[in-house]
C-alpha cells in the first residue's frame, strides 16, 4: 500500500530558502486575527531574525528551544525561526498540566523558552529556575538586527527538528523526536495525498503544538507552495465566516470539531462552499453518521485520514473524489507503507484482525533517551508499531477498530469502545460519545459511556442504551450512560477515553 514519488530532500530552512526565492511575493501566512499577513519572503527574513537572535542569546545547534505559544504570527516566526536557525523545536502542550511542563522542559534539557502573551502563568507553575525567558512578541519583532551574521546554525536533513511530547495517557509523556527529514516527509504525504498545490489555502484552527496543526496546516503547504490561514483557535462561530473571507480552499480539523459544526446552526456561505475543495478529518476516527451527515448538510467532502504524532501525522488518507471514498476507513497508504501484524510481526492478509503498522521517510527518529520504548515501538527492520487494532480490504483500505489498551474485555469478549461510539453517534441527540470500562464482578469489565447531548433533548439514558442495544446487541451495549456538560478533551480535541472512569 505504498503511493509514488519522493519525499522531500533537504532541510525545513532549505524549503523557506527555496519558496522565497521562487515566489517571494506569494502569500505564506494570512491571519484571522489580523495581523499583518506574511509573504515567503517575509517568512524567510522574519524566520532569519529569530534564528540570529537566538544565536546571539547563547542557544547552540541542535539543542531545545521550548516554546509556550498559541497560533499567532509571532508564533509562525518563532517556529520557522527555530526551524532555520538549526535548533530543535520543543512546543510545549499548553493544555496539559504543570506537572506535565515541568517534565517536558526537564527532560528536553531546554535552557530557553520563548513565551506567548498570556502565557507566563504556564511558565511560572511549572517552576523550573535557570530557564531563560524570551518574549516571542520582542524575539519576531521587525526591530533592526545585523544580517552580516549566519542566522542560527545550518542544519542537514537528517538533524534533529521537533521534539514533541505525546499526551501521556498510557504513563509519563514521552518525547518524539522528528528530523528535518521526516518532519518534511510528514508534509509531503498530506500535500501528495490531497493533490495540495500553490492555490490552495488551508484554514488553520488546531494548536501548533498539535502534531495535525504542526505538519499538517504548516508543514503541507510549505512543501507545495501554496499558503495557511492562521485561526487562534476553532470557533464554532466564526469558523464558516473564516473560510469565506480568507477564501479558504480546505480545512484539517477533529471528529468534535465536526460534529459541533453539525449541530449548530450556522451556515457557510455559498461561496465558501464552492472555494472548498475539501475537509480533513483526523486524529480519531469519524463516527460514519456524523460523516453522512455533515455532507449531507453543508455539501463538503470530508477526507478521512489517521496519522500519529509518531509519524509526523498522516499514515492514511482517502482519495480525493471522484475516486473512491470508503465511510468508516481512514483510507490509503500515501508516501509510507502500513501493514497489519500478528502479535509476532507478520503481515496480515486481507480481512485479517492485527496491529496496524507504519514504514516511511516520516516515522520519527525515536523516544529522547528510551532506547527500550524506541525498541518496542520500531521493529529492527523498520516498522513502527501504532498500538492500534485494525484489519485491511482486499482494495487496501484499512479499518481501525480500537486501540490495544482501550478494548474492553468483558466475560472473556473484546469489545472495541468504538462501535460503542459509532451506535451513539447515530443518534441524533447525541453530539459527543465516548465508551470505556469500569471494574464488574461479575464480567470483569461492564461497558460505560459517556455523551454530551443537544441542548434541547429530552432523550432518556434508557432509551439511549436501548438505541444502542438495537445497533450492537444487549450484551455490547452500555450498562450505564453518564450524561457530561462536555467530555474531556486534548489539545488537538480529540476526546480522552483515559479520563472518563474517574469523572463518572
């Protein structure tokens, strides 16, 4: 399952070089907030100052730069100047915990951290001393700087780019470490994938420090020319209105995103529809009936893909239309291969259950100082273990049906929480689901989950399990429904199944 082409050779500084010497004037960057927008030129002089200044502070090649930033222009300069300058980019996950921060900036040996406006409390609960401090705002500012000195420190492809930590819900937070390389190479699969190009504008409303906003809205239209519209954040509100003014031609968002799109009552604009050429969802699978459904209404083909923070995000994708689009598969495999293994690493033929695994330019370099975990997750002869369970069609699409350590085993039976999950979703009260287990006497396990529900439902918890009964069976079907303001969510928005037991 493997596309053509090659990835792309070089480092991230060499991409910036090269997109301002080709087309200097074409638009990289607009902002929704309003700030100024940004040429290639702009992103390659703003990213040069970043990486002198940080040389001039005392960072070396190679080593952490921490960053606490949201989306913003200042954080675009900062990323891209962290990129050029050869340093190695370590965005710090600005939902997660202090204690999560502390670990992170320990860890990642980082002696600086570029702050955000609003984001010194963040900085200051982690409680680390001897960190230098720098404001992004000062560090990407336009004040003069001399450019007679090499900006930064020039970094080769197979040097080391991004240092990201994974969320943590299966222990401590571990550190993927990205190359120039397969940091590019996860751009590329995403622009290969969805024929992306210098016309086309992505819309950008997932967090930076999210691997899908990173390499995905970033790093994809770097590779392929073309430019990002830059959001704070996603609002239900103004997503529509943002796609139509800034002339947006796609868009990567979540599973929630898309469903609280669905369930609210704005409306795009015609010409905002006809722009689109797509959505992209990713980071969770798509329940197939909030897919129908969002086509069906607003008439926008939603892409669905899979990637890991592991392999620089995407892995899967369907086609674009008018080939075919399978509902309930992330897709293809687009410039990696993915295979499903038995528990001793085979492959797996067609209809077959097993681990999905990933081999490509974009898996990352490993886990920062676990050479063990590394072991365990990169087989010796390339392949990367997801932790998910799927099979594969004789068409090559694969089906995920679960995670390795989210199955629910009651009475002996694997119970996948995501067919929990899609028979929820068909209900069209229900705007976010979640399944999980709790402790049983008598199974082992019993089925959970949890549901936010329109405002103006009158749905019963019983009526709920029964709908599910007739979807899954009385013995798959929940034993208990807990009704939730909102689910607890990650960075990026996908729902953290991990957390429910303790909030129910």
């Amino acid at each position: 399952m493997t596309a053509g082409g090659g990835p792309p050779t070089g480092s991230v500084r060499h991409w910036i070089e090269r997109r301002a010497c080709e087309t200097p004037d074409a638009v990289s960057h607009l902002f929704s907030d309003g700030s100024p927008e940004l040429s290639y030129s702009d992103l390659r002089t703003g990213a040069a100052r970043v990486a002198r200044r940080l040389k001039a502070a005392g960072a070396v090649g190679g080593e952490s730069v921490a960053t606490f930033l949201g989306n913003g222009r200042a954080a675009v300069l900062v990323l891209f100047g962290i990129f050029l300058g050869g340093f190695r980019a370590t965005p710090i996950n600005l939902a997660a915990s202090a204690e999560a921060h502390r670990f992170a900036l320990r860890h990642s040996g980082a002696r600086f951290a570029v702050i955000g406006a609003g984001e010194h409390t963040s900085l200051d609960e982690a409680g680390l001393d001897g960190l230098a401090v720098i404001d992004a705002e000062s560090l990407a500012g336009s004040r003069t700087m001399p450019e007679s000195t090499e900006p930064g420190f020039l970094p080769a492809a197979g040097d080391p780019a991004l240092l990201m930590y994974t969320s943590g819900t299966t222990g401590r937070p571990k550190g993927v470490l990205h190359s120039h390389r397969s940091l590019l190479a996860g751009g590329w699969t995403t622009a290969m994938a969805h024929r992306l190009g210098p016309q086309d504008r992505a819309l950008c409303v997932l967090p930076h420090f999210h691997i899908n906003g990173l390499c995905v809205t970033l790093m994809a239209p770097l590779v392929s020319g073309g430019s990002v519209i830059v959001c704070p954040r996603f609002s239900v509100r103004r997503f529509w209105e943002d796609c139509l003014e800034h002339e947006a031609t796609w868009f990567s968002v979540v599973p929630t995103i898309i469903s609280r799109l669905l369930h609210h009552d704005a409306e795009p604009h015609a010409d905002a529809v006809r722009r689109l050429r797509f959505g992209r969802s990713a980071s969770s699978a798509l329940p197939p009936d909030v897919h129908q459904a969002f086509e069906a209404r607003f008439g926008v083909a939603i892409i669905e893909t899979m990637g890991l923070t592991e392999t620089a995000a995407q892995i899967l994708a369907n086609p674009l239309p008018p080939a075919v689009r399978k509902i309930g598969s992330p897709g293809i495999a687009f410039g990696n291969e993915v295979a499903i293994l038995d528990s001793c690493g085979r492959i797996l033929g067609p209809g077959q259950a097993g681990e999905i695994a990933v081999r490509g330019p974009n898996v990352m370099k490993g886990y920062l100082d676990d050479e063990d975990v590394t072991r365990q997750t990169i087989m010796p002869d390339g392949w990367l273990r997801t932790g998910d369970l799927g099979h594969v069609d004789g068409d090559g699409y694969v089906y995920v049906t679960g995670r390795l350590k989210e199955l629910i085993i009651k009475g002996g039976e694997n119970i996948a929480p995501r067919e929990i999950d899609d028979a929820l979703y068909a209900h069209p009260d229900v705007v976010e689901a979640a399944a999980f287990a709790q402790p049983c006497s008598d199974y082992g396990q019993r089925v959970e989950a949890a549901v936010r529900l329109k405002k103006a439902s009158t749905v019963t918890l019983e009526q709920l399990i029964e709908h599910c009964r007739s979807r899954v069976g009385a013995f798959r079907a929940p034993d208990r429904i807990h009704v939730l303001e909102a689910l607890p969510k990650g960075p990026s928005g996908k729902i953290q199944r991990n957390r429910l037991p303790d909030m129910v």
